[in-house]
C-alpha cells in the first residue's frame, strides 16, 4: 500500500471571499460546505489534533480582506494559510490595479512570516463572454501572483489554466461560482499543491461531452440568472452594498476539527 510521503499538517487558516466560503456547495442544512472544508477534511484525516479556520465572507474586496482578515490569520501562526482575494475587485466597474497589487502585496508580506506555507491561487474562470471584459484585469492580478509567491516562497495553485474550471458545466446557475464538483476539483488541487499524493490525478481535465442545450433552453436559462442574478449583483454594485454585509466569518476561531 503507498503511503503518502508528506508530513502531515496540523493546521489550515483560509482567507477570501464567496469562493474561499464555499459558494455555491449548498448542504441541505442551507450553509455552504466548499473547497476549504473538504481540504481541511482531507488534512484531518490525516493525523490527531487538525485545527482550522476560514474567515472568508462573500463580496469582500482586497481592502476589507486586508482590514479584517489578515492581521486574525497571522496571529494564529498557521502551518498552511491560503489566501484568494482581488477577483470582486477586478470586476467592479472602477477598479484600480495598481491599488488591488499593493494591496495583495501588504496581505503576503504580513501573512508569509507568520505560517510555515503560504499558498496563493490563480482563481478560476468559465468561459463566456462576460469574462471577456474582465479577463485583461484578472490576468493582471494573477501576475501579481506569481511575483508574490516567487519573491515570498509561496505555492501558487493554477485553477485559471485548468480546462475543467473554465467548462461552464462546473459552475452553478449564478455563473459566478463553482458547483460542488467544482469545488471539489479545487481541494485536490490544492491537496496536490501541498504535495499529497493525488486521489483525483485528473482533476484538471472536463467532464465527458455532453449535448449542449437547445437554444431555447438556452435562452429561457439567459433570461432566468439575468433576472435572478445578473440585474441583483448590478444593483448592489451601483449602490456600493455587498452580499457580504454584516455576515461574520465562516469559522473565525483556529479550532480542532475533525472533518465533515
């Protein structure tokens, strides 16, 4: 039987937003489980005393994550922390990229001495055209990335250049978040990232084809995350509110946990 030749951790602290919180892996309870519970899962199982943390709350931007996230994650001392933050930044109308790379440059350099592995990703993106618009700017940011990760010695998870997170089929009917299969496809990449044996060596690649939709399904299915999604994100947007307002972090507190 092979064994897994990496040291087993004993602690994970995750910082973000709606993608770091777990949006949209609904469990029937009506909270979201995510890519970070069932990587904290995995980590557990792997020896006595796993403590975790995820302080992701939905909607927050790279200034707020620096404001309330950062600072709480160093002083837990974490063995692993990862940090996914800037993307909500990207796509607002007014986005300063200069701002959002200073800012995710004080994140890394507070949080790189206080941990023993710092992981950044390269964040997920489906194909379509709204992505278009943004994908200069999200391109941007992930350059920053690997410039923070090489200067700081952190891991960079690439979900941007995976083929199975940019099939549409992966990403729930909000379009702006992953599926629980997709958020899955997310814990064993970054499993592998921290150099776990693989469970999962084909995460990266898309489901089977499938038939595409009818047109008309098609366009009953535009209509319907226009009305339910698109025009509410618009609104909160114009009117400088946030999904995340007044919601505390998912599990503020570095506690022992023993998987899902």
């Amino acid at each position: 039987m092979q064994t897994d030749p990496t040291p087993p951790y004993s602690s994970l602290v995750a910082l973000g937003d709606s993608f770091t919180e777990g949006m949209s892996d609904l469990l029937p309870d009506g909270t979201y489980r995510g890519w970070a519970d069932l990587l904290a899962a995995r980590m557990a199982a792997t020896g006595p005393g796993f403590r975790y943390a995820n302080l992701a709350v939905r909607g927050k931007l790279i200034q707020q994550i620096v404001d309330e996230q950062v600072e709480v994650a160093a002083a837990m001392r974490a063995d692993v922390v990862t940090l996914v933050g800037g993307l909500n930044d990207t796509l607002r109308p007014k986005c300063d990229m200069g701002r959002v790379r200073d800012l995710l440059t004080e994140a890394v350099e507070r949080l790189a001495p206080h941990c023993g592995q710092l992981v950044l990703m390269r964040s997920p993106g489906r194909q379509g055209p709204v992505l278009e618009r943004f994908r200069p700017r999200m391109e941007a940011l992930f350059e920053c990335v690997d410039e923070l990760a090489g200067k700081h010695g952190a891991l960079v998870v690439d979900l941007y250049g995976a083929p199975s997170l940019a099939d549409p089929r992966l990403w729930d009917v909000d379009r702006l978040h992953l599926t629980a299969d997709g958020h899955r496809r997310v814990a064993e990449a970054v499993w592998q990232t921290l150099g776990h044996a693989p469970e999962d060596p084909e995460w990266h690649l898309p489901p089977e084809a499938t038939l595409p939709p009818r047109w008309v399904a098609r366009r009953v299915a535009d209509a319907r995350f226009a009305r339910q999604h698109l025009l509410p994100w618009i609104g909160r947007r114009l009117t400088g509110r946030s999904s995340g307002d007044g919601l505390p972090p998912k599990r503020p507190e570095l506690l022992l946990y023993e998987g899902l």
